[in-house]
C-alpha cells in the first residue's frame, strides 16, 4: 500500500523479554523526514508517543514531504532494545 503526502502514519513498537511484553525504563521515537534533522519523541515527556499496553507504545506521524522516511524506537532498561524501519511517501499529484 503507498503512502502519500498528507498521509498520518501510525509506527509502533512491542518490546519483548523471554517473549513476554514488558515496559522498558525509557521508550524513546526518533525519526526522520526526508532531508530534515531527526526528532526525537519521548514517552511520557512528548504526548505523540503512546501506552496502548503493557511493552506496546505508538505514535502518529503527519507525512507532509515525499521521499523516504525513517524510525527507530529504542527502549532502555530491563526491556532494552532498539528497532529500525523506514517507508516511502509518494507526492500527491491531486492537492
């Protein structure tokens, strides 16, 4: 399924120890549009990234430029780990 501008995208994230989901200490988003500098989001400090259970976090991401968007959650703390992913963002022909 293709992206496009103006798109609201929801990346999320399920950390895992022994295959149980768990909280870590920190869960941080970071992100980065095409040709811009990488936001960092940070639960409970920024509201955009969410709880929706125990170890499963998301946010909503407003795609507003075409070209290859990057992610990368990481969690710290008896939960630690870190995941990384990227999508593209067609232009919208029709505005």
């Amino acid at each position: 399924m293709p992206y496009f501008e103006g798109d609201l995208i929801r990346v999320s994230v399920k950390f895992l120890v022994n295959n149980v989901a768990t909280d870590p200490t920190t869960v941080t988003l970071k992100w980065q549009a095409p040709g811009n500098i990488i936001t960092t989001w940070v639960f409970i400090t920024d509201f955009q990234v969410i709880k929706d259970s125990v170890g499963n976090y998301h946010a909503d991401l407003n795609i507003n430029i075409h070209g290859t968007w990057q992610f990368r959650w990481i969690g710290t703390g008896i939960a630690q780990g870190t995941g990384q992913s990227s999508f593209e963002v067609l232009a919208a022909n029709i505005k």
